[in-house]
C-alpha cells in the first residue's frame, strides 16, 4: 500500500465511513484537479459527478475564484467578526440579499451547512420569545428531510441511517410524510414528479393534507416548519413537484408559523434556478439557508437570510435580552466571502444559468434511458440532479436490504469507469458541477449507464 495512504489509514477517521472497510478498500488518493476531472496519485482521472459533496459549481482549479482567493490573502487572512467587519462580507451580504427570493434583508453568515440551518432554528425560536408567544417552540419537517449533522439539525431531520443511533438526543419535532411520488404515502400510483406519466393529470398533492391537519391542531405551539426546496437531497434527491412548496409556503403563512427553506444543496444553479424555491412564483421564506456552492466549493462558509421583521424583533436595548447569542470562529471569513463574490461573478460572466439549459435537455433525456433497465424502480431529475432508485423488484418496488450493499458495488463499479457514483443506500445520483460539456455529460451519462446495466 502507498506510504500516503497507510498514513492516512493510520491517522484519520474519515466522515460517513466504516474505517473497518478502508483496510481492503482504502480512499483514493486525489492530487489534483481541474474542471470536472480529478486526478490521483496513479494518474488516473474521475470525472466529479457529485461535485465534491455537491458543492463544486464551475469546476475545480478556476482561475478567476483562484485569483480572488490569492488577492484576499494577501491583505487579511481572518478576523473576528462581532465587533469588527470586512469588504468581502459586506460587498457579499449586499450582493445574496439582491439575487435572493422573497424579502430577505439581512444576512447571518457561519461556516457550513448544518451552522446556517442551525442559526435559522435558533433565530426563529428565540423570534418568538422575543415578541411574547413562548408557546411556539416546535419545528416540523418532512420525514425524508435532511438539514445536517449537529444535534438540533438531526433533530428536524427524518430519522434513518445516518442517526437513528443519536435519536435519544434529538429535541421534540412533528414529522410528516414527505411529497415522495414514486413511493406515495397516499398510495397513489401515478409519479408526479416530472419526466414520467405526462398524460396523466398531476394529483392535488393529497399528501400536503398531513401537514394542514398538523396546523390547524398545533399551530400555536409551532415555530418553523423547514423544507428543501423541490429536492429532498440526502433522503433520497427525491425531486417533489413545486405545488407542495407552494402549498406548504401558503400554510406557513396562513398558520403563523416561519418557512425555513434550506437551500444548502439546491442553491447556487443546481436545479437550473439560482434558488430551487424560484420555481414557485414570490414564495417569500422567513429564513433562506445557504452553504456548499456559495463559494463554488473552494472555502467553507454559509449564511442564514432573514426578514426585516424577524431582524426588528431582535434589536433592542441591551438590558432587554433580545440579543442573537450565535457565533462561529470563521463567521464571514473573508477569503471564503471572497470565494463567494468571485463565484457570483463568474456566474455572471460565464452565463452559467442560461449556459446549463443548453445541456439539461440532453441530461434529462440520458436519464429517461435507465428507466427501462430491470434494476430501476425510479428514475427523477432537476436541472443537473439526476437519481436512479434500485429496487430489488419493479413490480412491488421492494427495496434491497441494507446488508446487500447495492449502493457499494455500484460505486466500486463506478470507480472503475471513471465516475464517483456515491449512493444514498440504493439511490445512485449524479450531482453535476454546472460547468461540464457536453461531451463530458454524454461520455458521464455513457458510463453510468454502464454501470447500472452491468448489475444485471
Ligand atoms: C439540505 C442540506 N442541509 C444541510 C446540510 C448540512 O451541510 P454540512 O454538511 O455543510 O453541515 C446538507 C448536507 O448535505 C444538506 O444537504
């Protein structure tokens, strides 16, 4: 084994693995990369299909984000941001508060995805207490939902895999079924998720009826409801037709409860929207969370969008205690908001929106193609997200076992062409950085369809 790697093996725990698996299937060893492309140590190239953890939005090694980077370094590294400020976090907070939905006006920023959703959590229970109402501390989320890894984001997450074990820790949430076409909790047979069943007449989003009965009963004691927009992406990139946002969105408002959307892996273009809740026409979020593609993947950083009204409820005389007590070390570091602005720019330059919908219809059309293979239950895409569900039968749409490990040997399969197909148990994705060519797409495409295929 390479020195590199037995170091590796002997230092470092790595995330989301069992290091007993490591010893007969140790991690890749990447040295550079470029564009779509990664490259290891034996010169063998991956194509980057799940953008680095969904975070990679122009391709790794772009010049421009680089040359931004490099410049802030050389004028400040890091600050602390309570009591002191920088251009970057200014000139960026203006810039999200001007692209963003609704009627957002301020700008927390920290530094990962599960910190913005937690300051969203925080900010909107403490709202209340703000303003008198301290019945309303409770969250509802969908059961498929994911918003993060601390304690109170797996606290309004649906209960799986990933922490099951840590559910004794969890505060109180209302879970409810979540907008799952292919597998519906209403049990009805048509998917209304786009691509499939076109013919038919979309159902009235029967589901959404869990969520209204759970308002109408305990509205009072409900502070947020949070949602990803269109995409459940952890649970599953389980794709949900805009109705339900905009029925959840006009719930929220009819019941006085805040709409959290965490946009942590929908932002920045992914779904072919700068934001995925821009497919319902002013829905307007108490809080916006944003984090991986806000700097294209280069630097850690995140931010929390909210209100005017929710701001006001906070600014107040010290002695009144209203104070946001919420912080992290790198808050608003300026190379990660310089990351950010250069990336914003490059959007700009580079057209990247009306670039990707040049190549989606090519995309969505390669993912139809699964479909008919034996193995495939669902397929579901949005913009440059695309899934393929395994099941064991598609007839009664049995699921593979845990222990079966589908997901592994689709991604050992997939090394072996080239891709990263990282499953989500037995759902294989790609999670397309917005810069690839057409050439890249259809050979990525060419390949996974390979893949897939050869597990019949
Ligand atoms: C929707 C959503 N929210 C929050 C998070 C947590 O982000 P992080 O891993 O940066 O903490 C993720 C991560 O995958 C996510 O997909």
């Amino acid at each position: 084994m390479d020195k590199w790697l037995k170091n590796d093996l002997e230092f470092i725990w790595h995330p989301y693995t069992q290091m007993k698996d490591c010893g007969r299937f140790p991690p890749i060893l990447i040295k550079r990369a470029k564009g779509i492309k990664l490259y290891d140590s034996q010169g063998n190239f991956y194509y980057d299909t799940i953008s680095s953890w969904w975070c990679n939005v122009h391709g790794h090694n772009h010049p421009q984000i680089k040359a931004a980077i490099k410049k802030q370094l050389d004028s400040l590294e890091h600050v602390l941001f309570a009591g002191f400020t920088h251009t970057p976090a200014i000139l960026l907070a203006r810039k999200l508060i001007s692209i963003s939905p609704g009627k957002l006006t301020k700008v927390f920023f920290s530094d990962n995805g599960s910190t913005s959703v937690e300051v969203a959590l925080k900010m909107s229970f403490q709202y209340w207490r703000n303003i008198g109402e301290i019945k309303k501390t409770k969250f509802v989320t969908l059961d498929y939902g994911y918003h993060g890894d601390t304690i109170g984001t797996m606290s309004v997450s649906g209960v799986g895999l990933f922490n099951q074990v840590f559910s004794p820790l969890f505060f109180p949430s209302f879970r409810v079924p979540s907008p799952y076409c292919y597998r519906c909790p209403m049990d009805k047979s048509r998917s209304c998720a786009q691509g499939r069943d076109k013919d038919e007449t979309p159902c009235d989003i029967d589901c959404i009826a869990s969520l209204e009965n759970l308002l109408e009963q305990k509205s009072e004691t409900i502070s947020a409801i949070i949602l990803e927009p269109m995409v459940m992406a952890a649970g599953g990139m389980i794709v949900y037709p805009k109705e339900y946002l905009l029925k959840a969105a006009n719930l929220a408002k009819k019941f006085n409860v805040h709409l959290i959307l965490d946009e942590v892996a929908t932002g920045f273009g992914r779904t072919a929207k700068m934001f995925a809740c821009e497919y319902v026409n002013n829905v307007a979020p108490d809080f916006l969370c944003l984090s991986k593609g806000l700097t294209a993947g280069y630097l850690p950083l995140a931010a929390t969008l909210t209100t005017d009204k929710i701001y006001k409820a906070f600014y107040a005389d010290y002695k009144e205690k209203k104070t946001f007590y919420h912080g992290h070390t790198y808050t608003a570091n300026p190379l990660s908001c310089s990351a950010a602005l250069a990336s914003l720019e490059v959007f700009k330059e580079e057209k990247t929106l009306n670039e990707i919908k040049k190549i989606i219809p090519l995309f969505h059309c390669g993912m139809e193609k699964f479909r008919d293979l034996p193995l495939v239950g669902d397929v579901r895409y949005i913009g440059l997200i695309g899934a393929i569900e395994l099941v064991k039968d598609k007839l009664t749409k049995k699921r593979f076992a845990f222990e079966e490990r589908i997901g592994l040997e689709v991604y050992k399969r997939g090394l072996k062409k080239n891709l990263i197909l990282r499953p989500l148990g037995n759902i294989i994705y790609l999670f397309l950085p917005l810069c690839i060519k057409r050439n890249e797409l259809q050979d990525a495409l060419d390949r996974t369809y390979a893949v897939i295929k050869s597990l019949t």
